[in-house]
C-alpha cells in the first residue's frame, strides 16, 4: 500500500482562496504527503488525490454518483489498480441539523458512520456561531470509533487534525479515512464559508 496512508495522525490544509477544493495533507512530521485538487466545471464532484502538488502520480479517485450531492455517495477508488476501496454517502435529511455519513464498504454494504460531535454543537454552529466553533467529527466502525477529525479555529485557513490512534489494527481503511477527511473539507468546508 501506499506510504502515505500509514500514518496515525495527519493534518489537512485546505486553500482558502482557490476557486476549487485544494487540499494538502501532511503527516506528524510537517512533510506533505498528499494532495487533492478538485476539478473544475464538472455536474458531478470528482476529485484527484496525488502524491504532491506536481500531481505526477494519482493514488485516489473520489467521485460523486450523481450531480446533486444532497444525500450523494462517493466511491473511492485507488487509481493505480482502478479498485474500489469503498464509499462514502452523506446522509441527507439527517445531515440538516448534524452532519451524518455512512462508510460503506467495496459491495456498498453499511460498516460504520462519520458523524459531527453533538446535535446541539452543530445547531449551535449552523444558527449562531459559524465557524467560530470548529467542527469535530467521529468515525466508528459498528460501534467502536477508529478516527477523529477536529477542525482548528482560524480565521483565515481551514485546518483539520486527523487521528486514527484508536485503531491500532487499521480496520478503517486509511484510504477511505483520508478521502472523508477531503470530502469534510471541500463538501462540508463549502457551507461553512
């Protein structure tokens, strides 16, 4: 497997002042090890995950299904082999007041959920607070939760810590678990701005 999808920690840079979704993740040792441009002008979200900014080599293709992405699913798909690695589908309705994934596995079969911390942090940050309360993700697989995703207060940046400390035996597919950490940060990031 890739290198870059070893690691415990990352953290996610987003570009603030881009016309697309660019996104750079680094591991615990500041080096960049990964990063994602979202292409331009499309009906449906696709977006590339390369090894650096030259973009000489893809190693994720996270794409959407269908145009709208109100409960859209995305498959994540490593480039080199064209397998799917497994999907990612926003859950809607439940998604207005807090947001809620399901992790899916390569068959489309439900295996965890990525959710935002607490209903009344999330309503508080959609009503009265914005981006003044930073956004704080879990993810668990069945009930055991195998990742965090923390975003940072900045008033200029998009910053997100990612930890998957609590899964030593990288049951959570690191590839599944970065492509929902560039998917909360161009998708969700979007309508925080």
């Amino acid at each position: 497997m890739e290198p870059a999808f070893s690691y415990p920690h990352y953290l996610l840079k987003r570009q603030v002042l881009a016309l697309t979704g660019i996104v750079r993740i680094y591991n615990s040792q500041g080096e960049m090890v990964l990063y994602s441009r979202q292409r331009m002008f499309r009906l449906k979200e696709d977006i590339r995950v390369y090894r650096d900014e030259g973009m000489t080599q893809e190693v994720l293709h996270i794409r959407a299904r269908q145009v709208l992405d109100f409960s859209a699913a995305y498959d994540v798909v490593e480039s080199t082999s064209g397998i799917k690695v497994g999907a990612l589908r926003r859950r809607g309705w439940q998604s207005l007041a807090r947001d809620e994934w399901q992790i899916l596995n390569p068959n489309d079969e439900v295996i965890g959920t990525l959710q935002e911390d607490s209903l009344g942090r999330a309503l508080l940050r959609r009503f009265l607070l914005g981006t003044w309360l930073p956004q704080h993700y879990v993810a668990a697989l069945g009930t055991h939760p195998v990742a965090e995703y923390r975003q940072r207060f900045h008033l200029f940046r998009y910053e997100m810590e990612i930890d998957f400390s609590a899964d030593p035996a990288q049951q959570f597919d690191r590839r599944l678990g970065l492509a929902a950490a560039i998917l909360l940060a161009i998708i969700e990031g979007k309508q925080s701005s």
